[in-house]
C-alpha cells in the first residue's frame, strides 16, 4: 500500500501528519508539512492565519526530484526521502529557515514573515540536521556523522 502511494506520487497515509513546528517571536506557530512544499501559520489560539505554498522554481525542482526518489527507490519503505525538510528555524524578524535534506550540502531555503521566498543559503559538504539562530545574526547547524558546529553570518 505504502509503495503504490509513492509510486502515484503521493504521501502516504502514516506520513501525512509528519509536521515540524516551530514559534517565531510573536507567539505565532509555523508549521511545515516534512514531504509536502507548504507552510502553515497559526495564532497562539490555533487559528490559521495563512497557507503558503513555496513556490520557488528551485524549490519545485528539489520537490520533483524529492518525487522522483521515492517513486524509483527499490525499497521505499525506508522512506529517506520523505523527510525533505529536515530543521527549522526563525529569526527575531519573523524570518523561517527550512533545512532540506540534503545530505551531501547544507541547503537552506528562507522566507519571510509573510510567507514569501527570500533566497536561498548554501553551505558546507556536511550531513547537516539540525539549525538554530544564535544572538540574531547567526545561524549555527549541527552536523549529524561528523559532530561539527557550524556558525554562519547572517546578513
């Protein structure tokens, strides 16, 4: 059942609720779907405030390849793939970094307070899985194979 899901290119069922959230300064929930290209805003009581759909063209192409993988993995039941965000992290403007998972180059996408595609950060040839921003100009990743700390400026 899993694999014929993957296969017609959709999420299957375990994984549909597979989210990570996270707060931003005013007390506002990000959430974001680990396999699907949108993110979520909601109130402090839960209201939903704002859907966005990531719309970048190198997001769309890293999400259709994300497809691809799963669909054409021999064995799709260890599910690589299917966590495409990995970490997330805000800064105290309200920005949202999203980590993909990409194991061979930290890749970060960044949006802005209102949803909207900002850039992109490139950054070490590291298995990065964890982000956090640091005194509000710094972003610092941890590696998971090598146990690295990196710091990283940000502008």
């Amino acid at each position: 059942m899993i694999k014929k899901q993957i296969k017609e290119g959709k999420i299957p069922d375990s994984f549909k609720n597979d989210l990570l959230l996270i707060n931003d300064q005013s007390g506002d929930l990000l959430a974001v779907h680990r396999a699907l290209n949108k993110l979520k805003r909601f109130s402090s009581d839960g209201k939903l405030l704002k859907e966005t759909e990531i719309k970048a063209e190198e997001y769309k192409e890293i999400y259709r390849e994300f497809l691809r993988k799963n669909q054409s993995e021999a064995n799709p039941s260890i599910f690589w793939g299917l966590i495409y965000v990995h970490d997330l992290a805000v800064d105290k403007t309200g920005n949202l970094y999203l980590l993909l998972n990409i194991p061979s180059q930290m890749t970060i996408y960044v949006f802005s307070n209102e949803g909207q595609y900002m850039g992109k950060l490139l950054g070490v040839e590291d298995s990065v899985f964890r982000i956090e921003i640091y005194n509000g100009n710094c972003l610092v990743a941890l590696s998971q194979e090598t146990q690295f700390i990196y710091r990283f400026l940000l502008n």
